[in-house]
C-alpha cells in the first residue's frame, strides 16, 4: 500500500475526537489566524479562501463571519471533523462558507471555481513534495493569489522525521509559479513552539503573494 494512501486512512480514520473539540492554546493555529498579513489577503470582498486541513472549522468559521464579504472554503480529509465544522455553522450560521469531506485532490476535481488564497497550518508537512507541486499548480490555474502557511522547515539536515516534509516553500513556489516570484513578496515570521522544536523543525508562518509568470 503506498504512503500516500496509509496518511489518507490514518486522517480519514484515527483523528481522535478530542483533538476536534478545540484547538489549543499554545497550538500555531492561533497565531496563524491573528496574523495582519493573513488578514488583509483575505479580508477584500470577492475573495475566495481555501483552507486545506481546515479540521473542526473553527478559526474559518471566525473568519467567514468577520469578512462577509468573501468566501471561505474548508476541506478536510476527516468526516468527523467537517461534521464538527458543519455542527459549528449550523449553531451559528454565515452563508459565505462551505465545507467538504474528502481528499484535497478529490475536492478540487468536484470544485472547479476560482480560488484566490490558500491557507493551510500544520497540514502541507503530510503532502510529498510531488503533492505539493501539483496542489500548487492546480490552484495556479484557478487564479491562486497568495498563500498562508503555517508549516515547518527543517532545521539542518533535510529529512527530520520519517513521512514529515519539512519542504522549502520558497523553491517550490518559485518553481510553480515561476522565478520571478522567488522572494517576490514573501513574509516569513518565525515561531517557537515545543512539540516541533524538539524534532528539530523550525516552525514559522510564511506568506506569499504570487503571480503566475510561467
Ligand atoms: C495536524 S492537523 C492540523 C489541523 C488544523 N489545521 C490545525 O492547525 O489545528 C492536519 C489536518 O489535515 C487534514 N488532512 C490531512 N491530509 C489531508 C488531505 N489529503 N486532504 C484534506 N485534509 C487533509 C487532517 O484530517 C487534519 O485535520
């Protein structure tokens, strides 16, 4: 069975249900979604926001009712989580966002709208380099504008914990969306947070903004 369809099963299957209930204090999410620069990307009106590994909703939820005006987009893999999401819009219900169980990839194929902002935290560390370079240029395509992610790199040597990647984002940015984009625009605020600082990643929220230049 290949790697990629063993991490499917293990989101689709084992993500404990206390991990859905709340995001923790000291978890980056929070930080992620307080940023400035998060905020202004998403925040004009028309603007469609995807979040991959969008989890129980909640900091997108938050968002679609802060900004009316523009869309918000959640998919993750786990149906327990997206019907925590759902649970969620349903006590307190904004029209402006969606939510979708499913593979990212499986998501996009059934969704074929524009999508302006992709923001993802603590998710693209499960996606192959390979994943993520035909992520990438499927969004691309779609008009893909900026992207928030709250992600790590590696600290030293390349491959620090077996099946996490720890992906230079610049490069791959710089490959999909062409060289004109590297460092074009790119905002890097690092973090220190305990669970990943231990197996030597270095944990920071990076922020692009892109245009295709191919
Ligand atoms: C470590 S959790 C992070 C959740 C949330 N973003 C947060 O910061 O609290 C990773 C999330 O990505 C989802 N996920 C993993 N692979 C996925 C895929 N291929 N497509 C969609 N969601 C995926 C998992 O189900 C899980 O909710």
């Amino acid at each position: 069975m290949s790697l990629r369809i063993l991490r499917k099963q293990y989101w689709r299957h084992n993500l404990r249900r206390e991990n859905l209930a709340e995001i923790g204090p000291n978890f980056p999410n929070q930080l992620f979604w307080s940023q400035t620069e998060l905020i202004q990307i998403m925040s004009p009106p028309g603007t469609t926001v995807l979040e991959l590994g969008c989890q129980n909703g909640k900091a997108l939820h938050a968002a679609a009712i802060r900004f009316p005006g523009s869309k918000f987009l959640g998919v993750d893999i786990s149906r327990e989580a997206i019907a925590a999401a759902k649970a969620l819009t349903s006590q307190k219900p904004t029209e402006n966002v969606a939510w979708f169980a499913g593979d990212i990839f499986e998501f996009l194929k059934a969704n074929t709208e524009p999508i302006h902002v992709l923001c993802s935290c603590a998710t693209l560390i499960y996606f192959s380099e390979k994943e993520l370079e035909q992520l990438l240029s499927v969004l691309r395509d779609r008009g893909l504008k900026a992207l928030a992610l709250c992600e790590v790199t590696a600290r030293g040597q390349r491959s620090v914990k077996e099946h996490i990647y720890a992906h230079n984002y610049e490069a791959i940015i710089a490959k999909v969306f062409g060289k004109k984009n590297r460092g074009l625009n790119y905002s890097k605020t690092p973090f220190k947070y305990e669970p990943w600082e231990s197996q030597n990643f270095e944990g920071a929220i990076h922020f692009f903004k892109v245009s295709a230049t191919l």
